[in-house]
C-alpha cells in the first residue's frame, strides 16, 4: 500500500510551481485595469458555487421530464435553477420561454442556427469587415447551411434597399445579426420591417452577447420588443456573469425547436454555472442593475471623449463614438498597435488588440463594462483614457504611467452592483458558507484597501 502521508519531494514542487504560478497570475489580476469587451468579473457571492459540490454533478430534470431521478446529485442545483434562475430570466429578458443550457457563446450561437434553420436552408450573417463574429459562418457551414452577407451601407449601418432586393430573391430561412465587434447595436425595428415585406417567413435573431448586461438592466432596447423572434448569447461581458449563455423567445413553437436543439447538443449544462447565474441576476436585479447599464454607457463615452480630446484616432467621432461598452482605437500600424499594447499591458492596463472595421491596421477594442462593474465614475474613465493617451498618443514609457494606473485600480479593484457579505446574515444560511464566502471575496480581491 502507498503511503500518501507525505507527499514526494518532487510532487510538492509540482504542485508548488503550478499554485505559485496560479498565485501570480492572480495579483496581476488584482492590478490590472482590464479592458477586454469580452470579459468582466464575477462578483464574491457569484463565485462561490464553483467550490461546491454541485460543480462535480448533472442536473437532467429527469424527474420532471419522466417521472424519477436518473442523476440525485444535481436535485437540489436544479430545484435552484427552476425555482430561481428561470423565473429571474423570464422577467429579466421579457420572454416566457427562455433556455439557459448553452454552455458558452459559441454553444449559444450553434443551437440557435441549428434550431432556427435546417441543412440546405439559406442563413444570412453579418460580415465580418462589419463587426460579425468570426466563427458564426464556419459554424453555419458545418450545420449545412448556405451563407450570405448582410447587405451593409457602412460598418454600422445596414443597406435595407439591398436587403429587400437579397430577401426577395433568396427567401432565407434565417437573419442572424451576430456583431461582437459593434459600436451602435442595430435596430431590428427596420429590419423586421423590411423582412415582414418581402419574406415573411424568414426568421430574425439576434445575438446579444456583448449586450447582454445592457438589455437586461434595460440600458439598451429589449430585441424582441423591436422585432427579433429570438436573442441570446453568453452570459459573461457587459453581463457579469459566469462563462454560460441563454436563449429567449416570445413564441412557444420556436421554444420548442431550441429545447429540441440544446437536448442534442449541450447535455449536461454546469449546475455551477447556473447557480452563478442565477446570482448574476439577482444582483442586476436587487444591486441597481439599471445604473450599472447607464454607467456602462456614459463612462464609454466618457472614455471616448477624452482619448479624442487628446488626440487618438477613435473611431465614429462624428457619430458620438459609441452607443454601447466598446471604444474603437485606430493604432496607425500593426506593429505600433503591439508595442502599445505591451507597454499598457506592462502598466497593469489590459487592452483586446483586434482588427476593426473601417481601420485598415491592427486596433484596440476597448470596453467600459468591467471597469464600471468594479466602481468607474465618467471621471475615473477620463483619468484612463489620460492614461491610456500618454502610451497612444505621446509615447510614454511603462515607468511613466505605471503608478497612475496602480492608484486608479486601487480605487477600482473590488466588483460593486453586487451582494456584499451582510446579503448572507439571515440564519438560514450555514455559518461555514458564509466564512466560504467571505474567505473567496478577501482571496480574489484582497483585503480592503
């Protein structure tokens, strides 16, 4: 028999290298300013069902769907998810029908085409030198599906003249508005209108991954309130929340081909997840969800306005800069757009270096929803664009910026919008979670500053 008492010398410093590595990786977390769009932070309490046991276990609903349990260890996650998270969704989504087992945005976006169009049927995207996602026409060829462009005017704005004229001629199954690059979120009001008029079975969805946080604390209009026949996406940008996505309609019959198609593709759909989730929700709903998504959008703007004021290419000056979390940074070359990157980065400022469109090199896509979700003002976010402009614009060294970015997250470096630890002093929550609790919030985030 092994003795597993002590463990040997060279499985300690394994284990020493891979945690004392996690650890570092950690506080550079604390010390960044992170402005990646699609990313954001989970609050303390959000996190806390990652270490328990419902991460290990399945929840079917096997119960309810045949009469008896086939898996027991995800009964009490998924009485959570029927109980709490679902009801949440609905009212926060404004659908009776929504499905919350994707498991990330691209699961997401894969049963919603599969459910919403069958192989052979004709699929239109947004292009991606207009914002659409990467994989969307990779994953809409693999289901068999023909694909076609949306007609754009611009980057932001659709062509409706030569979108009646496609709809007209190819009678698409479905318009699958996939921008994860945007600026200004389109309108389905004209859209469906036009759809309505020259192809009346062609089906509208829109991915609001990006926007999630945004339709949801009402920030930004409902897409089924404006003529989409479904929306959804990930759970996790300027919505902080876990690595997940949902799906949401107002028509039952489409409900049923979603559910038909997550039952194929997604099994079992992470009970932590869900119980994350559902304490994403109830913090935008009970933490003043609605000024996180005002304050999403104003410190954008805020952010865009200063870097223009100091000089840097921000893209759509002439339309406001923005009218969602992104800020678009022309860097003038690839090779500019790196070496910026890396000293921000260096600086503790985190930015996405992507191509964009109407930039012709690389650029950063920048977003405000992090930083809000950590406590930004439209002050804070003029003093980061300061930052920001010193590396961009006037080609300051890390050393010249460094401790302006450290004081700003010093300021900015816990989630706010969210339940603090009195949220868990009703006797009916176990002491032990409660220390669990407030032992995460001090280990991720620190201690008070």
């Amino acid at each position: 028999m092994t003795d597993t008492t002590t463990a040997p010398a060279a499985t300690q410093e394994a284990v020493a290298a891979l945690f004392g590595a996690l650890g570092r990786d950690q506080e550079r977390a604390r010390a960044t300013l992170n402005l990646v769009p699609s990313e954001n932070v989970l609050s303390p309490l959000a996190r806390v069902p990652f270490a328990l046991d419902a991460y290990a276990r399945y929840f079917f609903d096997h119960k309810r769907m045949f009469g008896a349990w086939s898996f027991f260890g995800g009964t009490g996650a998924g009485a959570i998810e029927q109980e709490t998270l679902l009801p949440l969704l609905r009212d926060q989504a404004q659908a009776p029908f929504v499905n919350p087992q994707p498991i990330s945005g691209l699961n997401c976006m894969t049963a919603a085409m599969s459910a919403l169009a069958s192989p052979g049927d004709t699929v239109v995207l947004i292009p991606t030198d207009a914002g659409g996602h990467m994989s969307t026409a990779g994953v809409a060829r693999r289901l068999g599906l023909h694909v076609l462009t949306l007609p754009m005017a611009d980057a932001h704005t659709v062509d409706h003249e030569a979108l009646g004229a496609l709809l007209r001629s190819e009678r698409p199954a479905l318009v699958y508005l996939d921008q994860s690059t945007v600026l200004f979120p389109l309108d389905c009001a004209p859209l469906r209108e036009v759809i309505d008029r020259e192809s009346p079975r062609t089906l509208l969805h829109f991915d609001s991954s990006h926007l999630n946080g945004l339709i949801l604390s009402k920030a930004l209009a409902n897409p089924l309130d404006r003529g989409a026949d479904t929306f959804g996406g990930s759970t996790h940008k300027t919505l902080a929340g876990p690595h997940k996505g949902f799906l949401a309609t107002r028509r039952e019959d489409l409900s049923e081909r979603i559910d038909a198609s997550t039952a194929d593709l997604v099994s079992h759909h992470h009970p932590a997840e869900v119980l994350s989730l559902a304490v994403a929700l109830l913090e935008l709903r009970d933490r003043d969800g609605a000024g996180y998504g005002a304050a999403i959008l104003a410190n954008a703007r805020a952010l865009a306005a200063r870097l223009h004021e100091r000089g840097a290419a921000v893209a759509a000056a002439d339309r406001g800069f923005t009218g969602c979390h992104q800020v678009w940074l022309d860097t003038r070359s690839a090779d500019e757009g790196v070496a910026m990157a890396d000293r921000l980065y260096a600086a503790g400022v985190a930015v996405n270096r992507v191509g964009v469109p109407g930039v012709r090199g690389a650029a950063f896509r920048l977003s405000s929803a992090e930083v809000t979700r950590c406590g930004a003002t439209e002050a804070d976010s003029t003093e980061l664009a300061d930052i920001i402009a010193d590396v961009v614009v006037d080609g300051a060294p890390t050393d010249r910026v460094a401790s302006r970015a450290a004081a700003l997250r010093a300021r900015l470096y816990r989630p706010r919008y969210c339940f603090e630890d009195d949220a868990l002093e009703d006797p009916a929550v176990p002491e032990w979670l409660r220390e669990l609790a407030a032992a995460v919030g001090r280990g991720v985030y620190g201690e008070d500053r």
